[in-house]
C-alpha cells in the first residue's frame, strides 16, 4: 500500500495478523487477576523479542497482489503445453521401441 508521506507500506498478512493478536492475548492473560489464565500468560518482554523474531525470520515470499490472476493463468496454460509434450513424446517413444545397436 502506498502512504503519500510514508512510502510504501506492507500490509500484514492474515497469520503475521494472527500471530500478533495471539501474543497480544498471551501477554493480557498474564496481568489479569485469574490464576489459570497467568499461567498461561507471557510477560511483555517476552512477547516483543517473539514478535522481533518472528518478523526477521518470516518468509520472504511476495504478497498475492503480485501475482495477478492473468499471471497465474498463464502458467497453468504453459504447464498443460508441457504436459501435452511430455504425453506426446511418451506416445512416440513407446510406439517406436529402439534397435539393437549392431557393429
């Protein structure tokens, strides 16, 4: 997304979404006043270096809008061609079997 003073901004994905809110609820859960749900509970240091390290070791693939329908399109088009040459080929190399290599 772009921000007109900031630039380009990405946009979480939906688990980057879904881990955040879950550390969010670990780190709530630990300063309420019910005894199970401390238990459960991380303390806020904890919770950033976990969200640190999840955002320095998540995956590098490109967000969906990248990849546009037309592109994805294209290569399924591109994997039937291959799969039709390869049936194609099978087709001949079974139809003609090789000779016996004679000196």
């Amino acid at each position: 997304m772009h921000v007109p003073t900031l630039g380009r901004v990405p946009i979480p994905t939906p688990g980057n979404v879904a881990f955040c809110c879950a550390l969010d609820l670990l780190v709530v859960a630990k300063h309420i006043g019910w005894p199970p749900a401390a238990a459960i509970g991380i303390d806020w240091p904890v919770a950033v270096a976990l969200g640190v390290a999840h955002a320095l070791t998540r995956d590098s693939e490109e967000t969906s809008h990248d990849v546009t329908a037309a592109d994805i399109d294209a290569l399924r088009t591109e994997i039937r061609s291959l799969a039709e040459t390869r049936r194609r080929f099978s087709e001949v190399t079974v139809a003609s079997p090789r000779q016996p290599f004679c000196n």
